[in-house]
C-alpha cells in the first residue's frame, strides 16, 4: 500500500474512534483521490474501522481497480449493477457487514433527493453529518503532496515563460489563453487547474475575467491567472503585465501590490492567524491611493481542490500550520480601467515559508 494513503486512512479513522464513529460515507470525488487514490466519475465511498470500500458500476470498474487495488490501496472494489441494485442497498449491505452503528455521511455533496432514496433503503440506521472532517484533515499536505503541486507549479512557470514572447499587439485574451492552455498540457499537465483568467485593458479588472476576443493594445494592462494540475494536484498563479511602457498610475498600482504581497510573504510562518497576514497586505492597500479597490481576501488552501481550507480574510481564525498549501494574491480592481493581482503558491514553514511558484514578476512586456 502506498504509504501516503495508509497515512491519511489511518488519520481518518483515529479521528473517527476518537469521535465516536464507526463509518463515514463518503461522496466527494476529491475525498476519494485523497484517501483511496481513485481518480474517475460515478463512484462513492464508504470508510470503517476496519475497510475501505468505493461503489462504482462497470463503466470505472477496471480504473478502480487500477487505482485502488493491486497493492497500491487497501480498498475492495464493488460494483454496483445499476438496473438491479440501489446504491442504498449496496450501502446497507457494507454496514451491516461492518455493524457499523453510528454513521456520518458527507451533507455537502450530495443531493437531497439522492440521500432520501438512500435512507430508505437504511431505516433503523441513524447518519450524522460529516462536518467537513476530510475537509480539515486535508489542510496539512504531506511531502508528496507539496512535490505534486510544486511540479504542477514548475509547469505554469514554463509555460508562463513559452507564452509572454507571444504577447503582441492584435492578439486576443482567447488566443493566449489556449495557447498557455496547451503549452502547460504540452509539458506534462494533466489538464488545466481551472478556466484560465485572462483579461487585456479594462477588462483585466474583472477578478475572474473569462477570455474573450478583446485585442491587445498598445498600454493595455493584462492578468492572467492559470493552473497546472498534476496527480490531481492544482498549482495557482496569477502575474500582471503592462503591454509596453507603464505610465506612473499603473506603475502605482503594480508597485502597491507587490508590496502588499511582499508585506504578506513576510509575515508567514506557522503560528500566524491567517487574518494577520490578510492584514500585514490589507495595511500597505489601505494606505495607498487604491484603497478604495483593493481586492477582498488575501488568498486561500491548495491541493486536490482549487479552492481549500484555510481561507485567508480578515474573518479567518485558521492558525497556519507547518505544510499547509496556501496562495497569497492581494489585488486591486478599478472599474473601467483595469486591475492588477499578483498571486504565488507557498508551503507555511515553522520560520517562514517556501515559494512554491517562481516566475519572475516583471511588469512591462515589449510588444
């Protein structure tokens, strides 16, 4: 068995004897890459003291298999028939086999209609909500974890490179974002960590700015913010240009983030409430010309999931910990004109942290 994940099972369930439980249902397709390594669709997971089962149906049979099996995971694979057996009763028949009592399921992936066609098929049984156990076991990353998405990391910094000579004047936000699209998928991404933002001029204020046709100009701003994905786990990087010579409001601008997020870097190291180092960037924002569009939040938990615990607001009591995965990404958006976000991945260390993504943060680009 792969040793990561008989580390993670095995955190599972002394969480789970220490609350008391004795199986947890699980429905989120991230929880299961996380714990059994599966990877496919259509598949749920049931975790007890003593197994750990996926239900799936013929269509991910041998992928489960694959993934899950053949001395890599202890897991039994089940394969449900899908015209002849509920997923309620296949469910009843591990916990019953498991006499498993006092069950927790995962409320937040799944629906209500769903969960009332399984409870039917378990009367008597009583479920608890899971309360995002998984959810805050996966904050601390292992070492194999951190070399996923530092190598996913390496990808969007070569990628970013392959791409900034092609910045030229007429190009369009969607042609760069499918060439930076494929050069990452080109380099070993297993796809791409989430809808690339790419946004020229005005546009490059829209926090989440989905590709368009726009054209590059002539001193336009620009923001791209992308992803490389390996083993399932997600890099996060975002950088900010000018094409050709900055005048001094958007050197202002860029300047100010930059020290924002080099105000936040600094203040990092296991033991900080996250909230701290929302307010050491929130300090140099405030204070400059564009208080009034600074960005909310200063970033967020990475791995299987884009978007993971902690988050990191002015609100967030989340104490970081030595191999948490976090983004730092302070920006500021002006209506109308533009917006600039500068955004790396990190991994908290108990002095400090490690810069997991390294692309050098020029501003202006020759176009």
């Amino acid at each position: 068995m792969k040793p990561q994940f008989e580390r993670r099972l095995a955190i599972l369930r002394n969480n789970m004897l220490d609350a008391g439980q004795d199986a947890l249902l699980i429905f989120s397709l991230d929880n299961l890459r996380y714990l059994i390594n599966y990877s496919g669709e259509a598949a749920y997971g049931i975790v007890t003291q003593c197994g750990a089962y996926l239900i799936t149906d013929y269509r991910f049979l041998e992928q489960a298999q694959q993934e899950c099996v053949n001395g890599k995971i202890d897991c039994q694979i089940i394969c449900r028939d899908r015209d002849r057996q509920t997923l309620g009763a296949v469910i009843n028949g591990v916990l019953k086999r498991a006499q498993a009592h006092r069950i927790v399921f995962e409320h937040e992936y799944i629906s209500v209609s769903m969960w009332q066609a399984i409870c039917i098929d378990n009367p008597g049984l009583v479920f608890t909500p899971a309360q995002a156990m998984l959810d805050s076991q996966r904050k601390i990353k292992d070492e194999w974890e951190i070399a996923q998405i530092r190598q996913a990391a390496a990808i969007s910094d070569s990628a970013l490179a392959i791409l900034l000579p092609q910045l030229k004047l007429g190009v369009s936000e969607r042609e760069m974002a499918l060439e930076l699209d494929y050069q990452m998928q080109r380099l070993g991404s297993e796809g791409i960590s989430f809808t690339t933002i790419l946004g020229f001029g005005e546009r490059s204020a829209l926090p989440h700015c989905i590709p368009s046709a726009r054209r590059l100009q002539e001193g336009d701003l620009i923001v791209i913010d992308f992803g490389a994905v390996i083993n399932g786990y997600r890099s996060d990087m975002t950088r900010s240009f000018v094409a050709g010579e900055a005048d001094a409001r958007q050197q202002a601008m860029f300047d100010t983030v930059y020290a924002a997020q080099s105000a936040a870097l600094a203040s990092l190291h296991a033991g900080l409430a996250a909230h701290d180092a929302d307010a050491a960037a929130n300090a140099i924002l405030k204070a400059s010309e564009f208080a009034a569009y600074a960005g909310l939040g200063l970033g967020h938990g990475l791995g299987i999931k884009l978007h993971e615990q902690p988050f990191m607001g002015p609100h967030c009591q989340d104490i970081l910990q030595t191999n948490y995965v976090v983004t730092i990404e302070p920006g500021i958006y002006i209506p109308g004109y533009g917006g600039i976000r500068l955004e790396d991945d990190v991994q908290i260390t108990p002095d400090g942290y490690i810069a997991l993504s390294h692309a050098p943060k020029q501003f202006e680009v020759a176009i």
